[in-house]
C-alpha cells in the first residue's frame, strides 16, 4: 500500500517484505530515500536497518515511519534521518521526499 501511495506522490518504489532483502536491494541498486518502518518482522528494527544501510552510503536520506509511542526523536537526530508518526500525515510525507 505504500508503494502505490509513494506512486500516487510520483515517486518509483520497490517494496520489500523484509529488511534483509531491502538492504540486499541497497546494495544492488541506486536509490535516493529509504523508506522504512520502526518495527518489523524478524530480529531487524528500522533503527538497525538504517545503521547497516548508512555503512553502505553515508548520504542516504531515510524516513523512519513508526506507531511507536518510544522517544525517537534524539535517535532520528542522531543518525539523521526524518521520522514520522502513524497515522501518516500525508503532507508530511510529501514534504519529507522533497527535502534535499
């Protein structure tokens, strides 16, 4: 479903059912964004996924999506990627992507 909004947005987005294989398509690939959720399944959060993701290129923008009610903030600032809460706002999500 996001992968249609990132659409709808006009953005082209490949979507991966877990962070091994989205990591696996980093390693392969040219993207501009990363976009991932906080909690996923397996043993991978969206926090380690952006740590391993950021070994590979240092100057991937990435937007953290979360229902997590956790303080997240000082670690988005710290690692440096933008995080947004569930419920999406879409404007936000929008504004986000165009940041450069």
């Amino acid at each position: 479903m996001l992968c249609d909004l990132l659409a709808h947005l006009g953005c082209h987005a490949d979507g991966v059912p877990d962070p091994v294989q989205g990591l696996e398509r980093l390693e392969g690939g040219d993207y501009d964004v990363l976009v991932t959720d906080f909690r996923m399944a397996g043993t991978m959060t969206g926090l380690d996924l952006i740590e391993r993701a950021r070994e590979r290129d240092g100057a991937l923008r990435v937007i953290m999506l979360t229902a997590s009610r956790s303080d997240l903030d000082t670690t988005a600032r710290r690692l440096g990627f933008t995080l947004l809460r569930k419920p999406l706002d879409l404007g936000r999500l929008q504004g986000a992507l165009s940041d450069r």
